[in-house]
C-alpha cells in the first residue's frame, strides 16, 4: 500500500513539473504582451505622488516605523 504523505508529495511534484512547463510554454507571449503594459521603467512612488525624495523618506519612513510598531503591540 503506498504511503499517503509520498503519494501528496508526489502529486505536489507533478503539479510543479506541469506549472513550470506551462510557465516555459507561456512566458515569451506574456513577456510580448501583458507585461509590457506595467513597463514604465524606474518610476518610483515619490514620481507617482509628485513628491521630492527627502520629503516622501521624511514622511513616509516614520509612518512606516509606528504602524510596524503598532502592528508589534497588537500582535498576541
């Protein structure tokens, strides 16, 4: 009798093997196509929000530190 867990992990390799060759088959057209509409090259979110640099790290780096900090405090 074969055992569940090798029979899980076997259809878990087929799964990778049918995923990566799907990948291969498919990635020239998305490449071509759909991930062209997101290129924009070395846009960053200060250009998105009409910021300067130093301003948008002044603001933002703070906001980022207290909400990981918030999110420490209300962790169990």
């Amino acid at each position: 009798m074969a055992n569940p867990a090798t029979s899980a992990h076997a259809r878990r390799a087929d799964r990778v093997i049918a995923g990566s060759y799907f990948y291969a088959e498919t990635s020239a057209y998305v490449g071509s196509t759909i991930q062209r509409i997101g290129n924009r090259g070395g846009i960053m979110l200060p250009d998105l929000l009409g910021m300067r640099l130093a301003v948008f790290l002044a603001v933002f780096v703070p906001l980022l530190v207290l909400g990981l900090f918030v999110m420490a405090q209300l962790a169990p």
